[in-house]
C-alpha cells in the first residue's frame, strides 16, 4: 500500500516534509570515553541508509541519537532543519536487535500501537498486517513463545504498523537463522517500496550488500566513510573499512601489509 | 475441657455444623478484608506503577517510606483511625466508629502501602524491559502506567494476595476500630482473642483452623497463578 506523495514535496500528503535528517556536530561521552565525537551526517528520504562499523564504534548509538532516544551532550539533531516536535517524534519507529515484545499475544502486540483506531478497525488493520508478515496462525500466541525469526518480524510489523516516515533498525537480523533473515530483509524492502526511510546498524557485510544503498562506516566514534553502497564495498577509502571488510581487527596508525 | 485432641473434635464439628454464629463470623471477615483489598488495589497499583515510572526529585524518599509502610504496626494504624473517627475527630461526625466500614478503612491504610511497594518493584523490573520500547513509542506516563499493570497483571495478583494474607490475619486494627461488637463488628482474629480469654478454646480452634485454611488457599492460588503465568509466557 503506496502512501499517497505530494506531487510538489514527494512527502505524504498533508504532512509537512521530515527530511533531510541532519546530524549536526553530535557528541556523547561516557565515563570519559567519546562514544561520538562530533559526528555531521545528512540523510536523505528515498535511499537505504546502513550504517556499519567494528563493536564500540558507535553505530547504535548515533542511532538512538537520530531516534531521540539518548540526548547529545553537544550538537543537534534536525529535521528538514528545525528539532523534532512531537510530531516528528511520532513519525519514527525503531527496531531494537531484541525484540522488545509485550507480554501479550502476537495480535495484542499490534493491537498495542493502534490506540488511535477504533476497536474494529484496529483489529482488521492487525489481521491485515499480520497475514503481511506470515504471522496470522499464531495471532493469538503469546508473543514470547515464537520463535526469535516470528518474534522479531512481529517487532518489525509492530514498527510498520505505525505507518512511520523512517524506520530505524539496530541489528535486526543478530541472532536470527538465515531464512528468518531473509524474511525480515523482504519486510524492509517492502516498507522501503512503500515510501519509509529505511536506517540499518547491521554487522552482517551480506545483508549489507542486499540491501545498502548508501553505507555510514564508522570507526572510533567518528563516521569514517558516507558513501554509495557498490562504491564502499567496491573499494573503501579508509583503513578502518578495509580493515573490517577484510575482517581484520583495526589498529588506528596501523595498517596490516604496510 | 483442656484435652488438646478433644478440644480440636469439638472445632472440627463446628466448623462442619455449618454454626450460624462462626459462618457469621467467618463472612464479615471475608467481606471487611477483601473490600479493604479491592481499595487498596485501586490505590496502591497506580501509585505503585507511577512510582515505578515517573522520576521527581524525592522518590527515592518517597519510595523508602512507602516499603518501611509495609511494616506498620495494625494497632498503630487502628490507633490512627480510632483517633480519626472518634466522636470528637475530624470525621466523628460521620459516626463509622464500631463498624464494619472503620475496619474496612483501617484495613485499607494498613495494606495500601504493602501492595503499592510490591507492585513498584514488580512494575520497575517490568518498566527497566519496556523502557526503550515505550520511549520510542512516545508514551505518556498514563500510557505507560496502564499497560505495565495490564501486563504485569499476573505478578499483581500475587501482590493482592499477599495483601488479603496481612489484612485478613491482623487483629490490632480492627480491634480498636470495630470493638468486636458480636454480630456486628466481630472478625476471625477479634473472635479468636475474646474466645481465647473466655476459655472457649473450641471456637477459637475452629477459627483458627479457618483462617490457616484461608492462609494455605491463599498460598496455591498465588502458585497456580504464577505456574499458569509462566506457562503463558506472561510472567
């Protein structure tokens, strides 16, 4: 289901645009470490943007930075220039690498974002959008007896059910078996076909591959490359990227065959 | 009759009789103390739940009195409300003293701050899961509130019959408040001290073995209730 575009902005019809998504100068310490050193980062709406980077380099929280989950100590976060209001707010959704599910059934989960729906159209918006994510025989499940490929698609359908402008997704896929992957990889792409910004933390370089069109790489807090997908994994400019592309542990002010 | 065997026949036989006075007894008891239950659930949940999710500067305050409540002595509570409720207190106009209504209250302040310190720890572990969840979400603490208590639910339960365990076996508030008027204001607890010093150890005894009764009901329900919650996934 294609959300209706404006044929001047491209944004939904009605609602004022969101993008581009400027991260402007953004830092965060903890415990005297910069976990993100003055990161500037512009997104745009239409492109799958994944954002790689060793352990610690600061993929998910820069993340939750852009989400508005944890606050920067310096610099902000914009929306198509201004801070977000509540508006905006409610225009993202977020997939956390375990899923975080309600301790109720798989339909009572959905059922859970649709509060503004009334009860009968809330329950054919969740039969609808369960049968999207292969899940309508276990509708009334307990959400925490699925399997982890049914939990996290049923966090991933929860997420789409809010109809969100941009989807952030942290490491969906970590633990989940390569045909559960793969599901989940089909539910972003349809979600991207439907018009939402899609923002993924991933370490699996094949996911990244399928489905990057642009790759943040960041390394030490910082972001090290930005560039189109094909171009990153056809030749990264930078140590850190090589290093991880090649699964080499990285050094900085070390680089292996020099 | 002293002999401890005969003594507990005789109890058993009036707790098989199906004797009006000890059924009267036993009914009140139930009433009082599961409708100071019910309100202090209506109280006690939310405040619980809040204090789990709302920070303020003093919660931490806040929370520490609320769990040294939990140890209050009933017959300074039933002291606090005779004080209350006296004609010459600030609601003797009312005239509740001596019954089963002052008891119900006594009840209530006693176990509101056992079920509202239970559910905050049994809602902040559940909150500590959600938290990421409901902050992306955009949830008010309204919101957050209620879908904690829906979800936690089943741990609540067990925190409602820990508070009919405390409010149903205490006797120093209800004493003092309802003055174990027979047919009136007399409980099991209240019945099983004035019988006790009467020297009609039998009724006592049944009494007694009543409420154990109660006690050990309580306790299998309160495991049923956690086995079928975590068979369910939803504990």
């Amino acid at each position: 289901m294609l959300k209706p575009l404006d044929e001047n902005t491209g944004y939904g019809l009605g609602r004022r645009p969101i993008f581009p998504l400027d991260a402007c100068n953004v830092g965060f310490s903890d415990g005297g470490r910069q976990l993100l050193d003055r990161v500037s980062l512009t997104l745009t709406q239409g492109l799958k943007t994944v954002i790689m980077g060793a352990n610690g380099a600061g993929k998910s929280l820069l993340m939750r930075v852009l989400h508005g989950l944890v606050k920067p100590e310096v610099g902000a976060v914009l929306w198509a220039r201004v801070p977000a209001d509540a508006e905006v707010m409610s225009r993202q959704a977020m997939v956390f690498q375990k899923p975080s599910l309600l301790r109720r059934s798989a339909e009572g989960n959905i059922q859970f974002v649709l509060g503004h729906l009334n009860r009968s159209e809330a329950e054919s918006r969740t039969r609808e959008i369960l049968e999207r994510a292969g899940l309508s025989a276990v509708a009334r499940t307990p959400a925490r007896l699925l399997s982890g490929g049914e939990q996290q698609r049923l966090a991933v359908a929860r997420a789409l059910a809010l109809e969100p402008d941009i989807l952030f997704l942290d490491e969906p896929c970590a633990s989940l078996d390569p045909a559960s992957t793969m599901a989940v990889e089909e539910m972003i792409e349809t979600a991207h076909q439907t018009g939402t910004k899609i923002v993924l933390v991933t370490h699996d370089i094949g996911q990244a591959r399928r489905l990057a069109d642009e790759i943040v790489f960041m390394s030490g807090g910082r972001i090290a490359e930005h560039t189109a997908a094909r171009q990153f994994f056809d030749g990264p400019v930078s140590a850190a990227a090589r290093d991880y592309l090649a699964g080499r542990l990285h050094v900085p002010g070390y680089s292996a065959g020099t | 009759m002293t002999d401890p065997a005969s003594i507990f026949l005789l109890a058993m036989g009036l707790v098989t009789s199906g004797n009006p006075e000890l059924y009267g007894i036993i009914w009140l008891s139930l009433r009082v103390s599961l409708t100071a239950v019910a309100i202090s659930c209506l109280i006690g949940l939310p405040l619980g739940a809040a204090l789990a999710v709302v920070t303020f500067p003093g919660r931490g305050a806040v929370i520490a009195v609320l769990n040294a409540f939990m140890g209050l002595p009933p017959v300074v509570v039933g002291l606090v409300v005779y004080l209350l409720l006296s004609r010459s207190g600030p609601f003797g106009v009312l005239g509740l003293l001596y019954t089963p209504t002052a008891m119900i209250i006594a009840q209530a302040l006693l176990v509101t701050p056992l079920i509202a310190a239970l559910a905050r720890q049994s809602l902040a572990d559940l909150h500590l899961e959600y938290d990421e969840l409901f902050r992306s979400l955009r949830l008010g603490a309204t919101d957050k509130i209620a879908a904690l208590i829906w979800d936690g639910r089943y741990s609540l339960s067990t925190v409602a019959l820990a508070g009919f365990g405390r409010a149903i076996a205490e006797v120093g508030a209800v004493i003092i408040v309802g003055g174990n008027i027979e047919h009136v204001t007399r409980v099991m607890t209240t019945a099983i001290a004035l019988e006790t010093s009467k020297g009609d150890l039998a009724l006592a005894l049944a009494l007694g073995l009543i409420l154990v009764g109660l006690a050990v009901a309580v306790n299998v329900a309160v495991l049923s209730l956690n086995r079928a919650a975590k068979r369910l996934a939803y504990a």
